[in-house]
C-alpha cells in the first residue's frame, strides 16, 4: 500500500517537476520578451492594453488579479528595477492560486479584496519613497530608452498592440497545442478527475494564476511604458475589470477575445468623442456594456445561443 | 510606560466598542444576505451591486421626499428588483451566477455613476441637508458616561441588524421553512424528491436576500453616512461574502466575522492618529479579511480532514 503511495508520489513528483522546468522556460521567455520590448521602446494603444488583459481572463478565474498585479508590478518595475518585476507580479497571482488550490477559498472575494490592498500600497509608495514630488502623485517618468515605440503618431498607440497579438497566439498554442494546456483545461474541467489521472489539481491551479498574473503585470508594464512614462497613482480605471468582461463574453473562447476587445476598445473610445460633442455622460456606455454582457450571460433567453450554450455546457459542468 | 499606556488607552477604550459594530453593521446585513442565498447553494456575489443601487435609491427618495421611511422601501424595492432579475438571469435564463453578479456590480457602479450626473449634476459624491438620514436611537441613562458611550446614539438599523442575526439563525435552524430552504442547499435532488419546489424556493431566497441588500445600502447611505458616493460600498458587499464564507454559511458564525473586519477597520483608523501612512491603515481590513479567510478555510478543511480519516 504504502510502496504503491510511494511510487505514485515519485511519479508525481517528476511529473511535476517537468512540468516546472517547463513553465520556468515558459516565463523567462515571456520574461525575455518584456525584457527586449522594454530595450527596445515604447507606447500603448489602449487596444493593445485590454487585448492583454483579456487573454489574461482567458484562465477563468484568475483575471480579477491582474489589476492589482499591474499597479504593483509597474511601480516596481520603473523604480526598483526590472529583475524585481517578475517574481512581483507572478508572486501576487500566486497568492489566491494557492488559497484556492490548498484551502478552497473563493478566489473571486480574494482578488477583489487583494485589488484594493495593491492600489492602497501603491499609493503608498508613489506618494512616498518613489515620490516624483509633482503637484499629482506620480513616480519620476522613466528613461526615453525604456519606452515603447508609439506608432500612427499622434495616437497613443504603441507597439504594445503587437506584443497584445503576440500574447494572444503564445497562450492559445499553450492552451490548445501543448501537455500543459492540455491539462490546464483539464483541471479546469473536473479536477477530481484530473487528480485521478495523475495531474496534479493544485499545482496546475496556481500556475495558471502565476501565468495569468505574469500576463496581467505585462499589461501593466505596457501601460506604464507605453502610454503614461510614469506610474500614476491608481492610474487604471478599470481596464482590468474591461478585461473580465470580454473574457466573459467570449465566454472562454480564445478566437473570440480580440474581436471583443476591439470592441469594448472602440466602444470606450467612441464614449469620450461622445461625451466631448454631444453632452451625454461617457458612463453611458459602461452602463450599456454592462448591460450587453447581462444579456449575452442568459444563455437561455433566445433560441439562437442554444447552440453556443450546448457547446459549453460541457465548461459549465465542471 | 506611561508613553505606552497612553497610547493603548487612546486605541483601546469604549467608543473602540461601538465604531466596531458601527463599521461592522454594513457588512453585517451583506453577510446575512449571502448567507441566506448561500443555504440554497447561490453564492450571491452581485450583493455589492445590490447595495450600491440601493444605496443610490436611498438617497434619491430620501432627497425628494423628505423620508428617510420612503428613502428605505425606495431601496428595498431596488433591491428585489436587482435581486429578482438576477434570479430570472440564473435560474431561467440559466446564466452563470458568478457572470450575472459581476455583471451587476459593473452596471451598479455605472448606471449610478451616470445617474448621480443626469439627476443632482454632479460627479463623485452627492450629499446635500434635504437628505433625510435615518434616525438615531437614544436612552436616558441618568448621565452614566460608560453607558452612554456603549448604548446610546445607534443609528436605528444597528441594533435591528443584530436582533436580524438571532432571527435568521432560528428561521434557518428552527423552522421547517428553514429546514426545508437548507436541504435545496444540501441536495437539491433529495429536496426535489420529497416534494420541494427548488427553482422556486431559491427565487424566494434571492428575493429575500434583495430586501436585506436593500436595507443594507439603505443603511449605508442613510444611516452610516448621509450622502451617496460613487462605488461607496468599497468591496463591503465582497467582505460580506468573505464573512459568510468564514461563518460557513451560519448567521451567527458570519456576525462574528463581520465583527472582527469590522474591529480591523476601526483599530485601523486610531491607528492612524499615531503616524501610520494612511494606505496601510487603509488596507488593513481588506488584508484582514483575506487572512481571516484563508484561516477560516483552512480550519475547515482540517476538520473535514479528521473527519474522513475518522471513517
């Protein structure tokens, strides 16, 4: 009995330890990636921006986390330095990772909670140690080098969008065209199960959430260095939550994501023209995407999604 | 020492007694909601949006009726609206509760935001002395300063949310509604079984946990405050959730969670005339919350722990 736990853990464990050396290429690839975008240049395009954020929803339940990872990430990252951005960020997605994993606490009440713990801390240190002491809370603005190429001048689009693109075909071929997504959307899907085959449920949960919070810190960085050149104290008003939503709509599916982002995107950006010419308040069009995203969750409500709703319902089961 | 003593005097006395129940008391009647949902397995994460439409309600009829009674039903009906439609969302449309919540919390936040713009013109918060606020509770207590501190002054659903807490315990417990309610939880195929409407009881429980939302932002904008301002519910309904989630669903169990958040939060604010940068006093119950949490679950899963090795 006890030969057979043994050999079953050992079994495990180099699983395990494969699926590590893995991911740890995985991310100092993408590591790599932010290291020579931030070489290289500069600037973001908001599309680019909630195109991000949104693959990062891709991993269900870990998107809320990326607000508050990039609010950290980016304060670390223009002042302490770019080694330090890391292990932040994938630290901070790690945290309700494993709460969830270990001790089954609801990882939608921890993010939300922990996003308001990330603003408050970044407020602390952009309003004191990072301090650029300007009129407005704000750290010093980074180095000209370390911005990213703005492109279709004088928009404030950035080469951001590409590496947004580039994202988007790295986590779809990880999802569907790799073991370790494969058995990501497994766990996903029945966990019981999957720790009945021999993946480890925990273990794949949290590096989803480190993954996802890798990604949700990108976007901050891209935010930073594309668009602001310097961390503004709780500069993102709720592009991560923009994220979440389109990853709720697309409901998971990965082709649909940056047709809904550009989407939301023009949406958003369509509001500020809105509410400059005409008057009419830009909340308007957060209460009508709220409003569209309330209608395309009831699934049962017209007889035309019944087809999309067999197809996941299988998702919903888990 | 006397330094010392000094400063644990200024952070422990009796006023630290009631600002807990007074920052407790929001999150309270948020926890009691969840709870109740949560006895028929939905976990009612939209509370937040609930209390935010509510809150805005509140204000509004209080504003233009001159009633903070107005002001309070405006809010309960909000909150079965808001409620009901995320029943129809989850149980007839069959959308995801989770999806359908945060829908709602978004649209709250927006809708409201919009709202306070086209009605009072202005954006961010709205407070004005034509808001009626609810009214305080007050004892003749012949002058006695302790007593004063700890009983008198209450906004009237301070006290209501504590006697709500008995009650809910007993209906759930000591009921055969409540019985009934905990088995469409439990197993909502047994309860079919033995004859139990189970779509129809949990549209009753979103109902029901509608009228506490309501009064739990009726209670926020009305009887903790006097004034509505953008998101003020400040993550105070997903603290409520995290209550629940720490009592296991038990009313009583998710008080004393509300409590200790709310402790937090009060220490947190003494705290601040010491010197503490104002974010960390800020964060402290939401850190809190988190932690106690993550306890909570992990005391759980150990006594779920013994009890499987115990067969």
């Amino acid at each position: 009995m006890s030969d057979n736990h043994d050999r079953e853990l050992a079994r495990e464990q180099a699983y395990v330890d494969g699926l590590f050396a893995r991911l740890d290429a995985e991310v100092t690839q993408a590591n790599e990636r932010l290291a020579q975008v931030q070489l290289e240049v500069d600037p973001a395009n908001p599309d680019a921006d909630a195109l991000i954020r949104r693959e990062t929803e891709y991993h269900g339940s870990g998107g809320l986390t990326a607000f508050g990872i990039s609010a950290v990430d980016t304060a670390l990252w223009d002042c302490l330095g770019k080694s330090l951005g890391v292990p932040c960020w994938a630290l901070w997605g790690a945290i309700p990772g494993a709460l969830k994993a270990y001790w089954k606490v609801n990882e939608v009440c921890v993010t939300i909670l922990m996003n308001y713990v990330a603003i408050y801390f970044t407020s602390y240190l952009v309003g004191n140690p990072f301090s650029a002491r300007a009129s407005i809370p704000r750290t010093p603005t980074i180095e000209e080098s370390a911005r990213l190429l703005r492109i279709l001048r004088p928009s404030r689009a950035n080469i951001g969008l590409f590496v947004a693109l580039g994202v988007l075909v790295l986590v779809w071929w990880m999802l569907y065209h790799t073991n370790w997504g494969y058995k990501l959307r497994h766990v996903g899907q029945n966990p019981s199960f999957s720790e009945y085959v021999g993946i480890p449920p925990k273990k794949v949960m949290i590096w989803g959430m480190i993954l996802s919070g890798a990604i949700g810190g990108l976007a901050g960085a891209i935010e930073v260095m594309g668009i602001h050149g310097h961390f503004l104290d709780n500069f993102s008003p709720g592009i991560a939550f923009d994220g979440m939503l389109a990853s709720l709509i697309a409901k998971n599916d990965i082709r649909m994501v940056p047709v809904l982002s550009l989407f939301l995107a023009v949406l958003k950006t369509g509001a500020l023209g809105m509410e400059r010419f005409t008057g009419v308040p830009k909340t308007l069009i957060d209460t009508i995407i709220a409003v569209f995203i309330l209608l395309a969750a009831m699934e049962g409500l017209f007889a035309y999604s019944r087809r999309r709703s067999a197809r996941s319902s299988g998702e919903e089961a888990a | 020492m006397d330094g010392l003593n000094e400063i644990l005097s200024l952070v422990f006395n009796a006023t630290l007694v009631r600002s807990t129940i007074r920052a407790a008391t929001p999150i309270l009647y948020a926890t009691l909601a969840c709870v109740l949902t949560q006895q028929a397995n939905i976990l009612n994460i939209g509370i937040e949006g609930i209390m935010i439409f509510a809150a805005f309600a509140a204000v509004t009829t209080s504003y233009f009726a001159g009633s903070w009674v107005l002001g309070l039903l405006a809010a309960i009906i909000t909150g079965v609206v808001v409620a009901a439609f995320m029943a129809f969302a989850h149980l007839k449309a069959k959308a995801d509760i989770f999806v359908v919540g945060m829908g709602v919390n978004m649209l709250a936040i927006a809708m409201t935001r919009f709202l306070l713009q086209r009605t009072f013109g202005v954006s961010g918060s709205f407070h004005h002395n034509d808001i009626v606020p609810m009214p305080r509770l007050n004892f003749d207590f012949g002058g006695n300063a302790l007593l004063d501190t700890l009983f008198n002054d209450y906004s009237l659903f301070e006290p209501v949310g504590i006697v709500l807490v008995f009650v809910l315990a007993f209906i759930l417990y000591k009921t055969v509604w409540g019985l009934r309610l905990r088995s469409v939880g439990l197993n909502p195929l047994a309860a079919e079984t033995a004859g139990i409407n189970v779509t129809f009881r949990k549209f009753e429980v979103m109902l029901y946990s509608g009228v506490l939302g309501g009064i739990a932002g009726a209670h926020l904008s009305l009887g903790y405050s006097r004034m509505f301002v953008e998101n003020m519910t400040n993550g105070r309904g997903f603290m409520g959730v995290a209550a629940m989630f720490f009592g296991g669903a038990n009313p009583f169990w998710g008080w004393i969670g509300c409590l200790i958040f709310g402790f937090a939060d009060s220490l947190g604010s003494r705290l601040q005339s010491l010197g503490l940068p104002s974010q960390f006093i800020l964060m402290i119950p939401y850190v809190v919350t988190v932690v106690v949490l993550t306890l909570a679950m992990m005391r759980k899963k150990r006594a779920e722990t013994a009890r499987k090795s115990a067969i």
